[in-house]
C-alpha cells in the first residue's frame, strides 16, 4: 500500500550504524527528515549526504532530526561515512539505517514487496530508493520528493519546503509557490475578510480566492 500525504509513517526498529532504533520513539516531538539512497559508495548519493552534513545548523534551527536509508550493511555504512566527511569537510553525525532487507523500503513503498538485492547487485537494482520523507511531530508524513539516480537532489529546496511546512502548520497559512521565510502567506479560503483583517491587518485580495497577507513579525 503506498505512504500518502498524512499517513501515519510505520513505527519501524531499525539497524543503523549508531543503534538500534525505533522510528516514532526516534522522532519525538520534532520534525524529521528520511532521504534514501540505492547503495554506499556511489557518486551522485555521497554529495548528498555530505550537503545534509553541512546543513547540520540549519535542521537543528528547524528542530528536525535528519536520517539516511542505504540499502546496504552497518559496517559499509560506517565506511562510507569517511568519505562523506572527507568530501563535505562536515561531521556526517546523522544515522544510517542498514536496510539490506528492504525492509523499510517496502513498508515506505519504494519497492515492491517482492523486490530482492540479487549478487552483485548495482544501485539500478534499487534506483527507486532515493526518496525524501519529511514528517511531522505527528509521525505523519507531510511531503515526499523522488529522485533518479542521476539527478542530485537540491536540499536548498528541502529546507525551504520544510520552512514552508512548518510556517502553514503553525500558522494555519498556505504559501504560494517559491514561497520563502519572510514573504507574503495564502489566507485560506474559510477565513473570512474581516477575521484576515484581525489576525494579518491588511490584507491583498489578488482574486476572490487569492487574498495575500503578511505574517506578524
């Protein structure tokens, strides 16, 4: 069954190169992001780790915990981290869960279920498995965006879609698109004018169902 938009994520104890861990007890009252990769040691997915590395700042600005899915074992996982880091020039401090069964793969519905790691397998073989989760302190999934293999992903967006995320669900706002921190918000459409006009002040009625505002400071 596929993980849609505001589905509770799978409460998953998971082998990672820091632990054992338990996804929902992991999460807490924080935000979180999963991103998943077809294999260790590959081009395109340790520039990724190692941008999420450099960013380590901002999600802790954000109160979001970040953590990797690579299909491969704890021990690889453990390796590879020194080339992230020798690349990005940052601690890659996050976990990696070893999902070398494809277990949270499947339960997340990046592969089907009867998907397997043949010998010798390359990272075609699991190229669907570059995916970001972003999840709520809920343990609901609020955004997914998936990748190709050739296609590195830009965690500039990522940020500004959590930023977005995290302003609408604590707001009650919409914003419109390459919305950034700072910049007008969507009233929604069940807020009448003159409620707009109470919390926002002025408001901007581009069409009948378009009304602008700005967020107070």
């Amino acid at each position: 069954m596929a993980l849609r938009i505001n589905d509770e994520i799978p409460n998953l104890t998971v082998p990672t190169d820091q632990g054992d861990i338990t996804l929902h007890d992991w999460i807490g009252d924080s935000w979180a992001i999963l991103f998943s990769h077809p294999k260790d040691f590959t081009p395109v997915c340790t520039t990724e780790f190692g941008a999420v590395a450099q960013l380590a700042d901002e999600w802790e600005k954000r109160g979001t915990k970040v953590m990797g899915i690579s299909v491969d074992g704890v021990e690889d996982h453990k390796k590879w981290k020194g080339d992230i880091e020798k690349t990005s020039g940052a601690p890659a401090g996050f976990p990696i869960i070893a999902d070398d069964e494809l277990t949270v793969a499947k339960a997340f519905d990046m592969l089907p279920a009867d998907a397997y790691l043949p010998d010798g397998r390359t990272p075609a073989d699991s190229a669907t498995v570059r995916v970001v989760f972003i999840i709520g302190p809920d343990k609901k999934l609020k955004l997914s965006m998936t990748y190709p293999m050739t296609v590195g992903r830009n965690f500039a967006e990522v940020l500004r879609a959590l930023d977005a995320l995290q302003t609408s669900a604590r707001e009650n706002v919409a914003t419109p698109a390459n919305w950034t921190v700072g910049e007008d918000v969507i009233v929604p459409t069940a807020v009448s004018d003159e409620d707009a006009r109470a919390k926002y002040g002025e408001i901007e009625t581009v069409l009948p169902y378009l009304r602008k505002a700005k967020l107070p400071s």
